[in-house]
C-alpha cells in the first residue's frame, strides 16, 4: 500500500484555507443563531428536535436536580402533547422564568411525571458548553489541518485531516444542534468519526500492507448506519433510539479496532522510530486520562461537583490528537523519551519532598516544642532549609535510578568528551587513533557496533577505515563518492538518521538507494566529519543495545567529536604521508594513504622487483676524496629516486651503490612489470647522459647493472616491535638480486616470469639459461635492448 500521493503545495494551501474558512464560519453561524438563547428561559435541561433529553448538562439545573436524564423522552408539558422540542420551547417562553411545568417522560418502559421550573440559560452556562465544545473541535481541525500543512503528501496525515475535519465540525455544531434544533451537520458527522479514525489507523504508524476484511465490512456499513441514524431522527423517537444504539455499537467496533490496528503495528515493528510513536501516543493517553480520572475523582470522590465539571476536562483531552498529529508529523521524535524521563524525575522528587516536608516539620516541631515550648516557623524554616540542600543531590539520585531501571544507557557526557579528546590529541598514528575513538563511542552510547569510513582518491569514494564487533573492516567495499548519501552529508553538514530518509521530503528521490546501503551495512545513524568544509570522513552507528534511539543530546557529543577527529584525522594523514613518502612518490603517497591501506600489514602478493647497481663504485670510491664519493652518489640517487617516482615504483632501499625497488604494491598496478621494464631501461638511458656530463668535467664515467624479476613475495611491515620496514622478502627477491649480478654495466638483465607478463613491449635477446646462487635449477634469461 503506498504511503504517499502527489499534491502540489498550492492545492494544500487551498484545502486548508478552505477547511479554516468554513470552520469559522460554522462557529460564528452557530453563535450567531444561538445567542439569542443566552438569558432566556430554558427548561432546565436540553433536548434534541424529537423531544430526546441529550448530554450536555450542568449539574445546578433544576432539570437535573429534579431526576431529569440522559435519554428521557418529552411526551407532554402541563398536559400539552408535544411533537417536537420547538413545542416544548413555545411553552416555556409562554410560562416564563420560575413557572413550575409538569413534563410526562417516557424512561424506557417508565412513564414518569416530573416538575421544573422554568429557569435562565445565563452567559456562563452558554460557555461553559458551548464554548468548550467549539474549542475541542477546534483542536482536533487545528491538529488535521497542521499535520496536512506540514506533511500533504503523506497519507497518514491526509487520513489524520478527514478525522480531525470530521470531530472538528462535528463538536462546532453542538450550539444550533443542541438550542435552536436546524442543525443537521451533527447527524452526518457522528456516524463518520469511527471510520475516519479507523482510515487513521490504516496508515499510522505504517501503512498496513494486506487488506482488512473487518475495516472495509466497517467501512462498507458506514453509509447505511448514516442513513439510518439520519433518517429516524425525523420520523420516529423510538426508531431513533434503535438507531442510536446501532451507531454506539459501529463506533465502538471502528474505534476499538483502530486502537487494535495501531497497538499491533506498535507491538510488531523492528522500526525504532515506529516504535518511539507509540510512546508518543501513549504518553498523550496518559495526560487526557489522568486529567479525566483526576477530575472525576475531584467531583464524585471529594464532594466538589458544584465547583468542577467534566466539561472542562474537554481540553485536556486534546493531548491525545496532539501526540498522534505531532507523532505523524515529526520525523524525529527522540527526544521525547528525554521529556518523559525528566517529567517523571521531578514529578517524583517534588512528591518526594512534599512528603519529607510534612515528615520533618512534624519531628522537628515536636522536637523544639518539647525543647523551647514555641516551635512551628522554627521547624518550617528548618525544614525548607535541609530540603533545599537535599533537593539537587535527591534529583540526581532518581535520575540515575531512573535510567538504570528504564533506559540502561546512560553516560557521561562530559566525561565521554574528555576521553575521546584525551585520544585525539594523544595519538597520533591514524589507525589507533581511529579505534580509539570508535570503541570509546561504542562503549558509551551502548551501540551494537560502528565504523569510520575515510575518503580515498581513487577509485574515488569512502571506504571503512575501522569497524567495531564486524571483525576486519572490508576495504574492497567503497561507497561511491557520487552516492547520495555522500551527496546528502556534503550537502546537508550535519547527521543523517534513517528516520530523516523515510520521512524527509528532501530524500525523496534517493531514498530507495540510501536505505536499501543503510539496511544493508545495519546503520541508522551517519555523522559527517568535515575537514577546512570538506567531508572527508563518515562516522555510523548502528542502533543501541537497549533499543533507545539517539537523541539530540547523544548527536550532539558525537557531531563535537567528529569536529574535533577532523583535525586529528588531518594531522594523522600527513603524518602517515610523511612515513610513506621514504618509500613513494608523492602522488602515491597521497593516494595510499587517502586510500586508507595499512603499511603494517604483511601479505603474499605478486610483484616485480628491480635491482640497480654502479659497476665498479668500490674501486672508483677508493680514487676520490670521500666528500667527492658522497657528491658522486648523492647526484646517482636523486636522479634515480626521480625516475622511480615517475614510473610510480616504491623504492625499498638504498644499499650503498645499489638500489632495490619492486612495482605492484602498496598502490595496485596491473602493469607492474611493463613499470619496471620502463623504468629499467629509463635508468639507463639517464645513466648516459649522466656519463657525458661526467666526461666534460673530467671524472670518470659510471655504469650500472639492472636486474628485474616478478613472483609471488611476502610484503609488509616487517621487523621488530622497535623498527619496521617496509619492504619484500622471498626466493623471487633472490632471483631479482642474482640477475643484477649477472648484468654487465648498461644490461637488463629480466627473467622469464617478467617477460611472460611483458609480451613484445620490448626488444630481447635471449641469454639462455643461467645458474645463480641458491637455485638448483638454471633461470631463464634476456637481456632488453629498446622500446618496440
């Protein structure tokens, strides 16, 4: 069943406007046509068209202090036969003000006689029914027409608008109804206040997706229950009577089912948000029947009938279509459970100390009248003085009662700020950092697990960085960057809760595509972390343990961390990049490290290694001054460490004269032999002009010797506790090693593993095969020549 329609904003703006308008219309039709009542004579009671005695009364009517009831029927008056109210009327402005009137009532079987007297229908009767009533209508339309306002495309708050249209014009009608008998907009509206709130509770708090026999058997019957109530109103008392009771009993079975509808879907859900609506409407049930039973308690318990009404327990009653149009209409209702806990914290510590008050002055009042024989404003002042320092430290004691026995999630937020902070700043390597911070938040808000997802260059994207209780996070898995939850929190610069995706307009046309990423990784809650107005991480959240939903205070601890991890997460980076670049260009770096991988991770992987090595340095360093070597090998590196980074190689090491390099890690590169081959033979051709250059300056020209393999290696951090380095181990490593030995100077020489995954890129010359240390078997060889 959908749950939305389309419904420009100027088709709402007219529905409202109309149902406003026609609604104070109504109000000022109904005082305009009833106020000539207000002073005048009246019997003493109200009665419908056909002469039925009906709900509204005062109880210092004489009518109903004389035995008069609720559904009496006027047969006659003074002797009079009277066939519709507007005789009993007539009769009583014909007799006037204090005329005794002897009135035949037919109770049930009973015929009874009864006399009243005449008496005035004063200003303060007027309102304190009519008045009352116009303002509960009121409520229930003001509630309709703001949800629809707010939400029109909803049909929740389409089918909350008919309801409250419904009661609304209904009770508006109550004074014409009620007094001057033209009325007729009470007979249509009853019968339909059962079904629009069974049409209610067909779509909240979720739509029900499999039809209800029983509600369209309900709604089917509405039309013939109308009409039946309608039609007997004019013809016959007693067939009224039938069908008042009729119309009881389908208003009974609508309402009862609704609230059936709306308490299984409440019970049922996984939806915390659903969930966190029945609360909602629950406490607003609270609020009218506390109020109602208050009240009554007050008039028929404690004797003060004459001073307190249940007319004026009307408004409160307004709690509960306020809590369901504010339950439809808000799509975070979260810190409702704040409200509650605070409301039940002071409404048991003010019971509490009005309790410990009376208890204290008495002992303290006894006490000093025994002391000093004068004690009461001693023992009140006394009192007032020990509650006053006991009230704040009391508070917090319920407080945390409370949140142990109902919420189980409570923590300090300030002291969850200070330790998460203590991290940032204390740390500063990337990954630690980042677990510290998850687990801290974790441990606090008592969430079932969470994970960071850093952005990465290319492919261009976020990828999780570090996850709790998910095991090792799964790198492969990239969030794309032009992914609209991405889109949504560069846009928005602030949290993001799957209830804000099911019911905010704004994610209407992603929000199939960003609640299918958010089931599926369990996230309801993602929090942007923004660095110099760029989103360069994700922080999510699953729900809580204890089921509680995250509340503004909860979001804001966390958007205050995030803003601070920022930085941190800022500074980690370029510290990382600092590490990194020993072994990286640049670029490279760069990429690693927004790519989020982990240099201390070892793995087997196949690469292609290059060793570089200057033919004759020994016997050459041995000529030269040493400040003159160390130019000599200064210039050498610098110009090859400017190749390897051109061809995008991570340079190992430097071992004297000779150079380790490999291709194919950390950053993946399908090409990593082709890299190495160009590079290989780039190194040689620099190493030429770097002897013509040496040639005009009179030194002695150089070479170097250049072997290349590719296999499968060990590669990682590797070492010690105390020192890591980065770097490649294994039997293909060797063979690299023994190829550049075998190199004469300005060779490459590569095996057949590279030459394989090279194909005809370059010009070869087949050596045949060769022994080399270590290997039982030969290794086949070529020497490249130049590029084809």
């Amino acid at each position: 069943m959908p749950e939305r329609i389309n419904i420009s904003n100027r088709a709402r703006n007219a529905v409202v406007a109309v149902l406003g308008l026609l609604f104070v219309a109504l109000c000022n039709w109904s005082v305009i046509t009833t106020q000539a009542r207000i002073d005048g004579p009246f019997p003493g009671f109200l009665v419908l068209r056909n002469n039925l005695v009906i709900q509204p009364w005062l109880p210092h009517w004489e009518g109903i202090q004389r035995g008069i009831k609720v559904g009496d029927i006027i047969l006659a008056v003074d002797g009079e036969t009277v066939t519709t109210a507007m005789d009993i009327d007539r009769i009583v402005q014909q007799r006037g003000l204090g005329a005794e009137l002897s009135y035949a009532v037919r109770r049930g079987t009973q015929d009874l006689e009864l006399t009243i007297p005449v008496e005035r229908f004063s200003r303060q009767d007027y309102l304190t029914i009519f008045a009352l009533f116009m303002v509960y209508g009121f409520g229930f339309l003001a509630s309709g027409l703001v949800v629809f306002f707010l939400k029109p495309r909803s049909l929740a708050s389409c089918a909350w608008l008919a309801f409250g249209a419904t009661v609304g014009f209904t009770f508006a009608a109550v004074p014409e109804y009620s007094t001057n008998h033209r009325g007729v907009l009470q007979l249509i509206g009853w019968p339909l206040i059962g079904p629009s709130l069974l049409l209610v509770s067909l779509y909240f708090p979720v739509a029900i997706e499999r039809r209800s026999r029983l509600a369209s058997a309900l709604f089917l019957a509405t039309p013939l229950v109308g009409f039946f109530y309608f039609y007997s109103f004019w013809t016959d008392i007693s067939l009224f009577l039938r069908a008042d009771t009729v119309f009881l009993s389908h208003y009974a079975l609508c309402s009862i089912y609704a609230v059936f509808l709306m308490c299984r879907s409440f019970l049922r859900t996984p939806d915390p948000l659903t969930r966190q609506k029945g609360k909602v409407v629950l406490l607003g049930f609270i609020v009218a029947t506390a109020t109602s039973l208050g009240g009554l308690f007050g008039n028929f318990v404690l004797g003060t009938i004459h001073v307190y009404h249940y007319y004026w327990l009307l408004p409160f009653n307004l709690a509960v279509p306020a809590s369901l149009g504010y339950a439809i209409v808000k799509h975070n209702l979260f810190d409702v459970d704040l409200l509650i806990r605070r409301s039940v914290t002071y409404f048991l510590v003010t019971s509490i100390v009005v309790a410990l008050f009376f208890v204290l002055i008495t002992i303290l009042s006894l006490g000093l009248q025994y002391v000093s024989g004068q004690s009461s404003q001693i023992a009140a002042v006394l009192s007032t003085l020990t509650l006053a320092m006991l009230f704040g430290p009391l508070r917090d004691r319920v407080d945390r009662v409370i949140d142990r026995r109902f919420y189980r999630e409570r923590y300090e937020y300030r002291a969850t700020l200070q330790k998460a902070s203590e991290a940032l700043v204390s740390i500063i390597e990337l990954e630690p950092l980042l677990d510290q911070l998850i687990h801290t938040v974790v441990e606090a808000l008592k969430v079932d697990r969470g994970s960071i997802l850093l952005k990465q260059e290319e492919p261009a994207g976020f990828v999780v960085a570090i996850a709790s209780n998910r095991g090792k996070p799964n790198r492969t898995s990239l969030l794309e960057a032009d992914h609209p939850i991405v889109q949504h929190l560069e846009i928005r610069r602030g949290s993001i809760q799957i209830n804000d995706v099911q019911e905010l307009e704004e994610f209407d046309e992603d929000r199939e595509r960003m609640l299918q990423m958010m089931r599926e990784f369990n996230v309801v809650l993602l929090i942007p972390v923004l660095y110099e107005q760029r989103l360069i991480a994700i922080f999510d959240l699953s729900a809580k343990k204890s089921g509680a939903w995250y509340s503004s205070d909860d979001i804001d601890l966390l958007q205050t961390l995030m803003n601070t991890t920022a930085v941190s997460i800022a500074n980690a980076r370029k510290v990382e990049e600092s590490k990194v670049a020993r072994f990286l260009s640049p670029r490279l770096a760069k990429a690693m490290i927004h790519g989020y991988d982990d240099l201390t991770r070892v793995k087997r992987k196949r690469l292609t290694i290059v060793f570089a090595d200057i033919r004759g340095f020994a016997a050459l360093s041995e000529n030269l001054e040493p400040d003159e070597t160390v130019e000599l090998l200064k210039r050498y590196q610098s110009e090859m460490t400017e190749l390897i980074y051109e061809y995008e190689g991570t340079l190992d090491k430097f071992m004297g004269d000779g150079i380790m390099i490999f291709f194919g890690d950390p950053v993946e590169q399908e090409d990593h032999a082709a890299r190495a081959v160009r590079m290989a033979v780039a190194m040689q051709k620099k190493m030429g002009d770097l002897r013509a250059e040496w040639r005009e300056s009179g030194r002695e020209e150089l070479s170097i010797g250049i072997g290349i393999n590719t296999g499968y290696v060990t590669v990682g951090g590797i070492g010690s506790k105390h020192h890591l380095d980065y770097t490649v181990i294994g039997n293909e490593v060797n063979i690299a090693a023994r190829l550049e030995s075998v190199a004469t100077g300005g060779e490459i020489i590569m095996s057949q593993a590279t030459h394989r995954d090279i194909g005809d890129l370059v010009d070869v010359e087949d050596r045949g095969a060769v022994t080399v240390k270590g290997l039982a078997k030969p290794v086949q060889i070529y020497s490249v020549g130049g590029f084809i």
